[in-house]
C-alpha cells in the first residue's frame, strides 16, 4: 500500500498497488502543467487508487477533450490525470507520493518536443513520441 498527498496535506490518498514503471513526459502540455522540464508519472489502476481527504477540494482542468488533470484547489498540486476512453487507469504524478518506491523501469517519452535547455543525462530509454 502506498500513501501520497498534496502539498497543503488537503487531499491524502491511498493505492493498493506498486509502482514498477516510471515515465517522464517531456510534451509541452506536461511541461506547462508542472512547471517543469518534464512530467513524472506511472499508470496506474483507477480501481486501486482510492481518495481518504479532500474529495470537495479537488479541480481538474480539460487540457485537451476527454482528458482531465485533477490537482488541488487550495495549494494547486498536481495529482493525476484521468482519459474518458480509459476509465480503468490514471496518471498518477509520482511527486506527490508520501512513500518511498524503488521502480525497475523509468523511460522518457515525448523527447522530440522537450524543452531546448533540458539535458538527458541518464541511460533511461528515451522516445520520440509515446512508445
């Protein structure tokens, strides 16, 4: 069982599974979302992943049709992200994590748009596009 949450501690939240694959989005839709040079995320089960607080404080933003990212409404943190053609799973924004995790696979996806002043320093598998 793995425990996260978001920076104000609003929304906590529980998934019953582990997390074995990583990935970093470098689109610039994840860049402009985080802040940052790239998303972490790992897909995740929706049916493992369950609210304990801040149900009510929770937002999400459509960033494109039928895809939604959910964060919190008082500090803003982002916490997953949702597709209407795949109810079954999220995207779990792998920051917010409160437990530690030890992933054998990470991998770089979207690398042909990534920021120009971002250096890929680690022997992770890199894609151009989503593998």
């Amino acid at each position: 069982m793995l425990k996260g949450s978001c920076l104000c501690g609003t929304v906590t939240y529980q998934l019953d599974e582990p997390i074995n694959q990583l990935f970093f989005c470098h689109c610039s839709k994840c860049r402009k979302a985080t802040g940052t040079a790239f998303n972490s995320a790992a897909l995740i089960r929706s049916d493992k992943f369950t609210l304990l607080t801040g149900k009510a404080s929770l937002k999400s933003f459509s960033s494109t049709p039928g895809v939604h990212r959910f964060f919190c409404g008082e500090c803003g943190s982002p916490l997953y992200s949702a597709r209407d053609n795949q109810p079954e799973a999220y995207r779990l924004r792998i920051g917010t994590l409160d437990t530690s995790i030890t992933p054998a696979e990470k991998m770089h996806i979207f690398t042909a748009s990534k920021a120009e002043w971002e250096d890929l320093c680690d022997d992770n598998p890199k894609f151009e596009e989503r593998p």
